[in-house]
C-alpha cells in the first residue's frame, strides 16, 4: 500500500497539478488505487494493516472527489499556491449580488407560473450557462498562475459556489414540483 506516500492529490493519481483534468485517466487511476487499497482486500491483515487500508482508501476517495469537481479543485489549486479560499469572506462584486438577487426572485415565483417546470428548467440552464463560464474562466486564471490571477480565481470561486448552491435548489425545486403532479 503507498497511496498515501503522494504529497497532493495530482501526485497520487499521477496527474500534473493544474485545473485541466483528464477525467478517464481519473476515473482509470481511481479505480486501479481502490484495487490496491480497498479495506477487502486486507480483511486477513493485520489490525494495523486494516486501519492503514481504511485510511488510504478514505483518502483516495477524497483525493478524487476533490480532483472530478471543478469546484473542489479549484479550491484546492488555491490551497496549494498558499491562497486557501477564506469561507468567512463573502464580499461579492454589487452587479453580481444583484444578478443573484434576481435569480432567487425568479425562482420563487416559480409556483406563480403557468408552466412551473417549464419556468424552472429556464432558470437551471441559466445557472448551467453561469457555471460553465466560470469553469471557462478558472481554466483560464490557472494556466497562467500569478498573484492577480490566483485573487481573481478566489473571486470566481466564490462566484461559483454561489451559482452551485442555487442549481441545487433548483433540483430541490424540480423534486417538489414532480411530486406535487
């Protein structure tokens, strides 16, 4: 077992570090460490061979959770440039804030509609639309790394975690509304 000797996660999976991922060799590397790794394949092991299993595995799973999201990987491209994204700072561009106050608006006149789900799907492919620019955007800031692009890249970070939050609301919305039909 060694997947945990790897000093990031790009490392572990033998990616370079950078946003662009290529995600079957991901998916390919994921699979070949879990083989490795797993916690059944140790069940005759030692305790402490066990609990190394456990540990490797687990960090293997977060290790690729954080490098599939484009969210998580870009915080975590943050994190290793010595820019970790500050949670307590929600200080957001005014134009911006006002486009999210617009969304929400939208989003809770839904029900008013005549075609909710109709209504609803609009406002999803408008965040999808969102969110797809600001991946284009981070692609970007992390090619070309320097201290304004790292700033800018927290910005659209924060920008991101807001367009995600609202499409997960809408994918709550969607549920309620399939099961009200």
């Amino acid at each position: 077992m060694h997947a945990g000797s790897s000093n990031n996660h790009f490392e572990l999976f033998g990616l370079a570090v950078g946003f662009n991922v290529d995600h079957e060799a991901l998916a390919l590397r994921y699979r070949d460490l879990q083989k490795s790794v797993h916690p059944d394949r140790f069940v005759n092991a030692s305790d402490q061979e066990h609990r190394l299993s456990m540990q490797q595995s687990a960090l293997v799973n977060e290790a690729y959770r954080i490098l599939k999201s484009p969210l998580e990987r870009a915080r975590y491209l943050l994190e290793l440039n010595a820019r970790p994204l500050d949670d307590s700072d929600t200080s957001m561009p005014t134009d911006f804030l006002l486009e999210q106050m617009e969304l929400r608006e939208a989003m809770e006149s839904v029900h008013l509609a005549t075609a909710p789900l109709d209504a609803l799907t609009k406002i999803r492919n408008t965040l999808e639309e969102k969110e797809r620019a600001l991946v284009m955007e981070l692609e970007g800031l992390f090619a070309n790394i320097s201290d304004a692009s790292l700033q800018t890249a927290t910005e659209v970070v924060r920008k991101m975690q807001f367009i995600l939050r609202l499409l997960t609301e809408t994918e709550e919305m969607e549920a309620n509304l399939l099961h009200e039909i």
